[in-house]
C-alpha cells in the first residue's frame, strides 16, 4: 500500500528522515563517498519541503519513500529511497509504478549518482533514459534519466 506522508507533522518527518538517512548510507558506500550531501538533510529540511512525500508500506512498516516535486513541464522524482530491511523485495519497482501511474505528466525525471547502478537498473527497466552526466562539487559523478510518455 503506498500513501501520502505529511511531511510537515514532527513525527512522519523524523520516520522519513530516518528511512532516508538509512538507505542514503547505504548509497553513500556504494558511490564511495566521503561527502554526501542528502545525509546532511536537517528535520526542518523534511517538515519546511512543499514537495510531496510517498510511503510503501509493507503491513505497518514503512518500507519505501519516494519525494516528488511538480513542475509545469514534468515531475522530478527528488528521491527514492528503500530501507535497508527491505531491499530487493519490489518496493523501488512499487514505487516507481505508482509515480508514473499516479502523476500525469509528459516528462519524468531522476538523477542519481552513475556507481549506483542497482537505482540505474530499476529506471531503466520502466523505461527511463540517460541525458546527462556530470561532475558534483563533492566529489560524485551523477547521472540524469528522462522518461517522456
């Protein structure tokens, strides 16, 4: 089951940024980074965000989030993160349906770092296409997909 968080409510923020910094720790080792800028996120960076919030539950537990943000010409999926206890078991794939399911839009848009080739593999398979790499100022190589309907 997948429903909206209210990001802006204390206790769903400190559920989402717990999930986050989880599984950012996780990608942070798998690109190698020493700086990852997404595991310095405050609490009021999640309760002050007008993006949206999506959690995919697994009974009670919340066992993805996706952070969506709408823009006139396509929605730019911020984030998309698994808790470690639930890898590999189709929450990234559940998530990624109900955006581009839920969200009408002619574009969709995701960027990651290019060593993080299992969120790679998950955009493509639903059909998500690099457009872009570049070089961050902390020291990560990103990649860009687009998805245009």
């Amino acid at each position: 089951m997948i429903l909206e968080l209210e990001n802006t409510e204390s206790e769903v923020a400190k559920t989402i940024k717990e999930v986050f910094q989880l599984s950012y720790a996780v990608e942070a080792e798998l690109l190698g980074a020493k700086d990852f800028p997404p595991l310095k996120r405050s609490l009021e960076g999640y309760t002050n965000s007008t993006n949206q919030f999506f959690g995919f539950y697994i009974q009670d537990e919340i066992a993805g989030i996706t952070e969506i943000k709408k823009d006139p010409s396509q929605i730019h999926i911020q984030s998309l993160v698994v808790h470690p206890d639930f890898f590999r078991r189709g929450v990234g794939q559940g998530l990624m349906n109900f955006v581009l399911s839920h969200f009408e839009s002619s574009r969709f848009m995701v960027e990651t770092g290019v060593d993080n080739l299992p969120a790679i593999a998950l955009y493509e398979k639903v059909g998500f296409r690099e457009v872009k790499r570049w070089d961050t100022s902390y020291g990560i190589r990103k990649i860009r997909l687009m998805f245009d309907v």
